[in-house]
C-alpha cells in the first residue's frame, strides 16, 4: 500500500530542502564563531581592521540568516508533511532535543536582533562582544539538537516496541545514543572549518581582483589559520566517526569503502570504479580500512558478504565518501602551507596562482558538506529509522508531492539567485577601502 | 491540570503569541505597499522599518516552535495533519520564505525595488488566509479516511462559506490588530501624520472584524454543532471579549490612551482566542483525534515540559532586554539612535 510516486517525490523534496538548507546552516552556525574571534582580535590588538572585518561579516551574515530562517522552517514543516509516519514514531522518542532547538533558535534570534542594532549603541566594544557569545552558543547548539535527531535515525534506542507498540520510552536515553558523539562533534567541526575557508575565499578574491590592501591580508590570515585548526579537528573526528561506523553501522562503511569480504588486515580504497561488481583502478592503501575501522592494523572488519542484499546501501556512496576525505585533506594541506609560508616569508603564497586555489576552498568545503551528509544519508537506507522503520513505510500518501517540489524548485531557485546577487551588490557598493575612509571621517555607516 | 492540558495551553499560548507578533508585522507589510502604491510611502514607512527590523527573526521562532511543539506533545497530529495539510502548509511556507528573504534583502541588502515590498505586503495577507485554513480543517467534515488513510476534501473546503468567512476574519483581524497597534506605536514615535493615518485604518477594519466574526459563529452553527453548542455554553467569555473591543475603538475615536486600546485589544483576542481553544476541546480534528488519544507517552511529556520551563528562564528575561531596546526606548522608537 505504499504510493510510490509520493515516496520518491518526498525522497527528491527532502534531499533538495536538505541540501539547500544546509549551506546556509552551515555558514550560520560557523560565522557567529568567526566574527566573534575577529572582533576579539580587534579590540585586544586595538586594531580597526579586525573590528572592521566582524562588522561586514555580520552585514552579510543576517542575509545567511535569513534564508537559512526560511529554509529551515520549510524542512521542519515538510518532515511532518512528507514522512507523516516517520514523525509520529519520532515524535514520541526524539521530540525532546527537537523541542530544544527552538529555544536555541530562539535565543540566537533575540540576541542577534540586539547585536546587529547596538553597533552605535554601546559605547565599550568588550560589551558589545559580549552580545555575540549568545548568538554563537544559540547557533552551535542548534546544530548540535539537530544532528542529535538525525544521530538517533542512525542508532535508535531509548525505547522497546512491542507488537508495534512504544514502550519505556526514556527521551535521555534516546538522545545520548552511540552515534551522537562523533556526528554532533564532526557536523559542528566542520560547519566551523567550511565558514573559515568560506571567509578566506573572499578575502584571496579581493586579493586576486587586483587589492593590495592590509585589511585583506589580515583577514585571510586569520581565516586560514582558522581553517587549519579546524580542519585538523576535522580530520581527527572524522576517523572516530570511522570507528563508530565499523562498531555499529558495519554496513555503511563497507558500502562506502567497496570492502565486500569480511577480513583482517583490511586495505582502504580510494577511488576507483566498479566494473560488474569488480573494483578497477583503485588505489589500494593496506591495513588502512582496518586502522580506519578499530585502530589496529590486524583488526577484521566486517564486509558486504555479512550483509543481507535488502539491506545493503547503495554502493555509489563510495564516491561520495572519496569527495568528503579528499576535500578534507586537500584544505588541511593548503592551509598548513599557507600557514608556513606566511610565517616565514615565502612567496609561494603570495602568488595570484596560490591565491586562486585559496578562492576555490570555500566552495570545496561546502561540496564536501554535501558529499558528507549524502553518503551519510544515503548509507542509511533503506532504512529511515534504522533497523526499526524502513524510508518507503515512512512517506506520506498524499498525491501532490509533485506539483510540491516543482513550486519549491522555483523557490530554492529565486533564494539562491538573491542571495547571490544581494551579497554581491552588498559589498561591491561598499568596498572596504571606501569604508575605511569614512570610518577615518567618523561617519559609521 | 493533567499533562495533556498543560501541553495544549503551553502551544496555544505560543500560538496566540505568534497570531498577535505576525499579524502586526504582515499587516504592517501590507499597509507600508499600500502606501507606497497611493504615492505616500513616507508617512509610514520610517515607523514600520523601525519596529519590523529588529523582531521578524523572533516572530517566525514563535510559528516554529508551535509547529515542533505540537509534533512533540501530539505526535498523532504529525499523521493526520501531515498527511492533510501538505498543499496549504506548502503555499504558506512559500509565501513566509518570500517575505522573510525579501525582507531581509532588502533591509540589509541595497535599497529597494518597489516590486518587492509590493510582493512583500501582498504576501502578508495571503499568509494569513493560507494558515487559517488549518482552523477550518480542524472543525472536521473535510477529512475522510480512505484506507485508513486521511485524505482532505479539496471542492468541499474550497466551496464551504465557512472557509471563506475565516479566511476574511484572518484578514480583517490581521489588519485591525497591525493598525491598532502602530496607531500606539507612531504616536510614541511623535510621528502626528503617521498616527492619523493608522488611526483611520484601525477604525476602518474594526467592522469587518466583528461582522466575519459573527459569520463563523452563524456557520459553526450548523457546520459543527458540537462545537457551536459548546461555544454557547462559554457566550460570557466571548460576550467579554466583544465589550474590550468597543472599548479599544471608543479609545481610538476618541483620540485617548493608545497605550491602553492595545492592552483592550489584546485582552479582546486573548479572550476570544481561548475561548474558542476551549470550545474546541478535547478534540484536535473533529471527529478523528483528541488530546487524549493523540498524546505523547509520559517520559516524554515530563521531559517536555521540563525543558519549556528551563528554555522560559533563558528567554524570557532576553525577550525583556529586546523589547527594552527597541519597543520601550523612547530614543530609538523617535528615531534618536540608530
Ligand atoms: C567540510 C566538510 C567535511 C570534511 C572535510 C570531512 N567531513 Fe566527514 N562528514 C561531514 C563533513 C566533512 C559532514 C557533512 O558533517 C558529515 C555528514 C553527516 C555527519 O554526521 O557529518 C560527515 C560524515 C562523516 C562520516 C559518517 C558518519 C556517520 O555516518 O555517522 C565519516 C566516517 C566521516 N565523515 C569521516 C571523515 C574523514 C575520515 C574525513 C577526513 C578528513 C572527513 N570526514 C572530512
Ligand atoms: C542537513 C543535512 C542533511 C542532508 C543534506 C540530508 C540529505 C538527505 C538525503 C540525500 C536523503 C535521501 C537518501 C535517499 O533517499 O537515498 C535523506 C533522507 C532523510 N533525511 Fe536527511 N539529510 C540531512 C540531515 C537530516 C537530519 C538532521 C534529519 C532529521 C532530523 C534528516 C531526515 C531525513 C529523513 C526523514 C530522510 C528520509 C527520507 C529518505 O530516506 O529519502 N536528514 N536526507
Ligand atoms: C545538521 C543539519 C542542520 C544544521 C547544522 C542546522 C542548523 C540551522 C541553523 C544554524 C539555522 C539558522 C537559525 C538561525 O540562525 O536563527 C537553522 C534554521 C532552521 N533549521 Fe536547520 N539545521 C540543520 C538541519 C535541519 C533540519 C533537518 C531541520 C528540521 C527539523 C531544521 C530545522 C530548522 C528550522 C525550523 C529553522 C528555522 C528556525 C527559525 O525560525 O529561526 N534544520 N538550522
């Protein structure tokens, strides 16, 4: 009985309000973070460049916020819209930490209404500062309620059903499931390290666009030496997310690594293909997986052959998987380099050419967001409450799930091309240069 | 009181908060267009972009966290409205991810296009209508279960007068609660020619609030009698209501204590609004669900309402500062300080 035009139009409506979605959420949880340390930096080094930077990164900001505003509240009401079943299951284990979110939003919300109109306001920049710590805690522990919700899909517990009943639901014990660490740590890591890399993208284009101003330099500094830290922090949790997959999503890691035998010593896959279920032109790193898996090279990791073939996620998230830990790597790198050479004078990084590859990180960290989070998603089906609800008992019945995701489409659309086009004209009618000049005048604007 | 209805009057009581918050700020979207269509935006316009700037993120929190809310006490709602609702609920997010961008576009964006608050007002008027239709649905007769599934009667709900009278009483209420309030809100601000022009306003709705009104009583009537009869048990709560409201538009004629007319005029809706929440009980959706039946397990109401009381520590003393600054502040509301 289950309408299979509605459960893949719902499929296709989630995935695109997710993936839109989560740009901007991304960027509205890291960037709190980074004006804050900029505007930090300011006002300890006295230096108006820094408090400079945080006030034009707040300006571009509330438009992120916006739309992550809009895009939120339309997934929040499509999960109850498109997967009816889903939801009332969910809602009565994992209600709490949704609940929570609210007041996260809630309080992010009113903070950052203050902050935005007290720039004149308040006279001491160190109170000022103060207004944005609750906008920076608001917008992490949003993240972090959310992605608890999404961690139970992954690991359900806090609850027995019996004979289709809920029984001893315990909501605590929902939320603090196995895969709440990792994920919750990795999604907030990374949200910081993607908004550091983003913020640099900028600067190295102002730079590439033919400004030698300080100001710029002085942000891509401080946005790349940001963006190392985190991604070093990324990459460390990223390989405890490994070990929480191999302990209790078996099957997700061995679709994502192509790893179809169980066994020991077990080698990592990069790349590669697959030709009639056989790998080509792989690179083959050994003991990798097994060290990826449980942290010791001999240790035996469970593969395909365990796995029964209904449950098997699609094998495409390989490449998925390839995307996220090339990306992760390819900014460590970059960003160490960038590091080192500034700090010791090379002109390697001073170079057009080493200052486009910075221009095109921010869009590579937001490309390894979304190959992240589909290879998580995806992994998980067919599942959408793993082991408990499978994604096709989950879908609404309703026949207009078509006609929904054509008028979304249009909607994403119109967001993505304002957004574009307001932050642009933002900053192109205001370049810092000029607005350094008024400052000197005494005229804020 | 038992857990069920702590939990139903927690999310009424954000969902009165939303009707009130939202509908001074689509109403004042509307009126800001509309005076910018007639040639004369400037009378209005500085007051509204005063008081819409720094509260429109806090006013759609207020519409989220009634919606999780009720997933969260009621989970049951998830499947009978989910299944229903996915066409109004669609269109009304639409319409809310319309103007919540182009709001911000164009308040911190570059300065604006006359399309976009033209688009902007508009669509505050139709979000109401969007929304109301959810009222509508619940007073039963357009959900049928087929297969055990809900289905919703679209020509029913499209060609029933009950639709349409709470369609105009949303409008017509979101206009007079928008006016009343920024008749207080320019007086305040010393803007004279501002606070004539809401002045008008709010006397210019207030009759085709109280005549839609009237309707939707005079259709439950016969739509749902249940409901109606029980409407009529509670006839002082609303009769109550009726007297604040002639008492906000005496003031309002009279040219005296705004301030006042808006407390009336909450005190109208307040009133009016429980008391159609509590007529409407112990149903969610006549005839299919109930609070009772609907209900979360224990363990997750107590959790639930723990946590509300821990996030109302939190919010409430921020909501105090917000407020302080912005809607209390001589200096800014006059436009002194930025
Ligand atoms: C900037 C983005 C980014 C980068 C560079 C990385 N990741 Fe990642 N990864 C994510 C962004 C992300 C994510 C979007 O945040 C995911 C998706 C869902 C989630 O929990 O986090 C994720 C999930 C995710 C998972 C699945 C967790 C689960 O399903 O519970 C694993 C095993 C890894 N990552 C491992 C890594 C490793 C070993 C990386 C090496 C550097 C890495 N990630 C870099
Ligand atoms: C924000 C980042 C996220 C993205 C980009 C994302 C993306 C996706 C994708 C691509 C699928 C479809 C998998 C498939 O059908 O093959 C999916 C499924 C789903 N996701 Fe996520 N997801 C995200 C986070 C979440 C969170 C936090 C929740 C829960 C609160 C969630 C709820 C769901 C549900 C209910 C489904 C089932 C529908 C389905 O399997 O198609 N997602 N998501
Ligand atoms: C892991 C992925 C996600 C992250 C990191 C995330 C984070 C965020 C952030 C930072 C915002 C902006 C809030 C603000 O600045 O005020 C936001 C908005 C929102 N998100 Fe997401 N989100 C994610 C996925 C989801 C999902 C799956 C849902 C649905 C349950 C959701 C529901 C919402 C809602 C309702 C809003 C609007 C809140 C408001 O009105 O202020 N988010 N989210």
């Amino acid at each position: 009985m289950v309408n299979d035009n509605a459960l893949m139009y719902s499929r296709f409506l989630t995935e695109l309000t997710l993936s839109f979605h989560i740009i901007y959420a991304t960027i509205g949880v890291g960037v709190p973070l980074m004006i804050m340390i900029a505007q930090w930096v300011g006002i300890k080094k006295n230096d108006d460049h820094y408090i400079l930077l945080a006030r034009r990164w707040t300006r571009g900001f509330v438009i992120t916020v916006a739309v992550g505003v809009v895009t939120g509240t339309a997934i929040g009401l499509q999960l109850s819209l498109l997967w009816p079943n889903f939801m009332e299951l969910a809602g009565n284990v994992i209600a709490l930490p949704l609940f929570m979110e609210t007041f996260a939003f809630f309080f992010e919300a009113i903070f950052l209404g203050i902050y935005m109109y007290t720039w004149d306001r308040i006279l001491n920049p160190r109170k000022h500062l103060m207004l944005l710590i609750p906008v920076a805690i608001g917008a992490s522990f949003s993240a972090v309620f959310i992605t608890i919700v999404n961690a139970f899909m992954n690991a359900p517990q806090g609850f027995d059903l019996v004979n289709g009943e809920l029984i001893n639901v315990d909501p605590i014990a929902a939320m603090l499931n196995p895969a709440m660490p990792t994920k919750v740590a990795h999604v907030v890591v990374t949200a910081f390290m993607t908004s550091a890399f983003v913020l640099a993208s900028i600067a190295a284009y102002r730079l590439v666009k033919g400004s030698n101003h300080i100001y710029h330099k002085k942000a891509l500094f401080l946005t790349m030496k940001l963006g190392f830290v985190f991604a070093v922090a990324t990459a460390i949790i990223g390989d405890f997310s490994g070990k929480y997959l191999a302990k209790y999503q078996p099957e997700k890691l061995a679709a994502a690594e192509w790893h179809f035998e169980t066994e020991e010593k077990a080698p990592l896959l990069l790349y590669g293909y697959l030709d009639d279920g056989e790998v080509k032109n792989a690179i083959k790193i050994p003991y990798a997986l097994s060290i990826l898996a449980h942290g010791n090279p001999n240790a035996e990791v469970i593969g395909l052959d365990q796995i029964s073939e209904e449950n098997t996620p699609p094998l495409y998230i390989h490449y998925l998987f390839d995307i996220m830990v090339t990306i992760g790597m390819w900014l460590l790198f970059l960003s160490f380099i960038y590091w080192v050479g500034t700090v010791r004078g090379w002109s390697l990084v001073k170079t057009k050419a080493f200052h486009w590859l910075i221009v095109f990180g921010g869009p590579l960290a937001i490309i390894a967001i979304e190959a992240g989070w589909w290879m998580t998603e995806v992994g998980r089906q067919p599942w959408v409450l793993r082991g408990i609800m499978r994604t096709a008992d989950a879908a609404t019945s309703s026949d207009h799930v078509d006609t929904m995701l054509l008028l979304f489409s249009g909607l994403y659309t119109i967001l993505a091309i304002g957004t574009i086009v307001i932050l642009t004209r933002m900053f192109r009618n205001n370049p810092v240069e000029q607005e350094l000049q008024d400052r000197k005048r005494g005229g804020w604007r | 009181m038992s857990l069920e209805i702590i939990g139903i009057t927690v999310l009424w009581t954000f969902l009165f908060g939303y009707v009130i918050v939202a509908s001074i700020d689509f109403g004042a979207g509307f009126f800001n267009a509309y005076s910018q269509f007639t040639g004369k935006e400037h009378i209005l316009n500085k007051i509204i972009q005063r008081y819409l700037s720094p509260v429109w993120e806090v006013t759609n929190v207020f519409l989220v966290f009634f919606f999780v809310g009720i997933i969260g006490f009621f989970p049951k709602t998830a499947f009978y409205y989910g299944t229903t609702l996915l066409v109004p609920v669609s269109i009304a997010i639409i319409l809310l991810a319309i103007r919540g961008s182009y709001y911000a576009f164009e308040t911190y964006g570059t300065k604006g296009h006359r399309g976009y608050s033209f688009m902007y007002g508009l669509a505050g008027l139709f979000l109401p209508a969007a929304l109301s239709v959810v009222l509508t649905i619940s007073e039963g007769g357009f959900v049928f279960l087929v297969d055990g599934k809900p289905v919703l009667d679209y020509w029913g709900l499209f060609t029933s007068p009950l639709t349409w009278s709470i369609v105009v009483l949303s409008v017509a209420a979101v206009l007079y609660i928008s006016a009343v309030f920024l008749t207080w809100y320019a007086r305040k601000a010393k803007d004279w020619q501002a606070t004539k022009a809401m002045r008008k306003y709010a006397l210019i709705w207030a009759g085709p609030l109280m005549i839609s009104a009237g309707g939707i009583v005079y259709e439950l009537s016969f739509h749902n009698e249940a409901h109606f009869n029980r409407m009529m048990e509670l006839w002082w709560i609303f009769g109550l209501s009726f007297l604040l409201f002639l008492g906000t538009v005496w003031l309002i004629w009279n040219r005296i204590k705004y301030g006042l007319a808006v407390i009336l005029l909450i005190g109208q809706f307040a009133l009016a609004f429980y008391g159609y929440g509590f007529s409407h009980y112990p149903y969610l959706l006549y005839p299919h669900l109930t609070l009772y039946d609907s209900f979360t397990n224990e363990a997750m109401a107590i959790a639930l309402i723990t946590a509300f009381i821990a996030g109302l520590a939190l919010l409430l003393p921020s909501l105090y500062l917000l407020l302080r600054l912005f809607l209390f502040n001589q200096n800014y509301v006059q436009g002194r300080t930025k």
